[in-house]
C-alpha cells in the first residue's frame, strides 16, 4: 500500500486559481506602470469609456474654438494697431489744418495732405498672413480703395465711390452659439478722414485754391480752412471711435480665449483623471501583486511534496 500525498484535488485546483489570478493582477499592473494609462484599450475602463470619449471630445472642440480665437485675437490687435496709425494721420491732418490757419501760410498743406492719403491708403488696403485684404469685409479679395491718388479721389462724385469693401463684416466663432463680429470695414474706418483729405483737394484745384502756389492765406483760403476744421477734428474722432469698437471686440477675444482655455484645462483634466494612473499607487499595486503570486507559486509548490510521511515519526526497533 503506498502512501499518498495529502493535498487534494480540490486544493491544488484552487492554488492554480489563485496563481492565474495573481498572474493577471501582476500583469495589470506591469502594463499600467509602463503605460501610464489605466488600461490600453476599452475593455479595462469598463463603464467609463462614454464618459471618456465624451470629455475627450469636448477637449478638442475647445481646443479648436481657442486656435480660432487665438488667430482672431492676432487680427484685432494688428487692427488696433493700424487704427491707431490712422488716428495719428488724423490728427496729423488736423494739425496741419491748424497750423496754417494760425500762421496764415497753406503752403506746405498740399504735401502734408497727399502724406496722409498715401499712408491711409496702405492701411485700408493692408492684408493679412493668407494674403486677403484686411478691411474688405466679405469682399477680402478686392482693395477696398480703389483710389491712388488726390487727384482721382477729388474727381469723384463722393467718397463713397472711393471704396469697394463689402458690407458684412468677418465673424469667429468662439464658442457653442457664440460668435464675435471681428472684421472693420474700410468705408467705416476712413470715410471721415478721406473726406476731409476730398475737400482739400477739391478746393485746391479750385480757382481760389492753389495753396503751394503763395506762402500767405488768402481770405477764400482762410475761410475754408477754419470752415473745414471742424470736419478735421470730426474725421479724428470718427477713427478713434472705430478704434475703441475694435478694442471692446479685442477684450471679448481675450475673455472667450481665457474660457475656452479654461474648460480645455478641466475636460483633459478629467480625461487623465479617467485613463491615466497613479504612478506611486501603481507602482505599489506592482510590488503587491508580484509578493502575492510569488506567495501563491511557493505554497503551490511546498504543498505538493507534502505526504504522511512527513507526519509519521520515525520507526522504532523491535526485540
């Protein structure tokens, strides 16, 4: 009769379970500490893979409403800029005025006035990085002022028939359902400043204009000057006032960028929250896990080379 190991069936077929269990955590948790993730496909994030898909969805969406918003933001404040320039041509033209008047000498007014149209010019017809033109409106392919010079702009019927923008201004979405109007048109920016720029020239070619023609004012020339002034500092204020929209639409830019950053922030935030694991938790997790199988491999192992004989004591000599 042979003796027999004491382990039973049952017993080392419950050892094998919990050895494939202890193998499949260890496992687990070696792919997580070199991925980092969770899990590397759906199947380990269970219930929570709509969640997921739904956050990194909403992730990208505000990601591109920020791209949008960034490039948007670029352009009001190279906008800003260039009204601010026109401002000054403005002023600049208003000075001049003034300065003739009080000195009663319009000699140089001709000059300083074709000074400021042809810088006026490069700003309204001024393009952006994708070479379309900046004041266009929905007509961004076309100059907006279609002038060269005083003489063509003072033989216009009115200042109007100087620009060829369009009538809708540019728009960017910002967010769901939110949009900002962006673009300024040209007709809008500088029709006050051309006017008075038409005047002057208008009157100079006039037969009591002629203002380079002698270094003192006549009376016609002085009455027109101080009667134009006013349209002067009108044509100032009316830039500054479209540089002061542009900078209300510049503000709005930057607190919809800040927003939309904002939620990006929260929703990858709550995408690493769901996918990505703890490293020190994860690498805790590993070490448990191999001590586990390796306890489980040992007591397998041990209790399969147990039998009774490792109870029985040993034999005794009989007489």
């Amino acid at each position: 009769m042979s003796i027999e190991r004491t382990a039973t069936a049952s017993q080392s077929q419950l050892l094998l379970s919990l050895i494939n269990s202890a193998d499949s955590a260890l496992s687990k948790s070696q792919a997580q500490v070199a991925s980092g993730k969770v899990s590397t496909d759906y199947t380990g994030l269970g219930d929570k893979v709509s969640l997921l898909e739904a956050a990194r969805t909403a992730a990208t969406k505000s990601d591109a409403y920020q791209a949008n918003t960034t490039l948007a933001i670029d352009q009001a404040n190279l906008q800003d800029t260039q009204l601010s320039s026109l401002s000054d041509l403005a002023n600049q033209l208003r000075q001049a005025i003034t300065q003739a008047v009080a000195n009663g000498d319009g000699s140089s007014l001709p000059s300083e006035a074709q000074s400021v149209f042809e810088q006026a010019s490069q700003i309204l017809n001024a393009k952006d990085a994708n070479g379309n033109y900046l004041y266009g409106g929905d007509k961004d392919n076309t100059a907006p002022l279609n002038v060269t010079s005083l003489a063509q702009l003072a033989a216009l019927p009115s200042v109007a028939s100087a620009f060829s923008n369009g009538t809708l201004k540019k728009s960017v979405a910002v967010g769901d359902g939110q949009t900002v109007q962006l673009g300024v048109l040209a007709s809008d920016a500088g029709t006050a400043l051309l006017q008075t720029l038409k005047d002057i020239a208008t009157f100079d070619a006039g037969p009591t204009g002629n203002f380079a023609g002698s270094t003192a004012l006549t009376k016609p020339q002085s009455d027109f000057l101080t009667a134009e002034l006013p349209s002067a500092i009108g044509a100032a204020q009316s830039v500054n006032s479209v540089a002061a929209d542009n900078g209300f639409v510049f503000n709005q830019l930057k607190d919809a960028a800040d927003h939309q950053q904002a939620l990006s922030t929260l929703y990858t935030g709550f995408v690493s929250n769901l996918e990505n694991v703890d490293l020190p938790t994860a690498i805790t997790q590993l070490n448990q896990n191999q001590v586990a199988l390796q306890a489980a491999l040992q007591v397998s192992s041990r209790l399969g080379q147990i039998s009774l004989l490792n109870f029985l004591g040993a034999p005794t000599a009989t007489a």
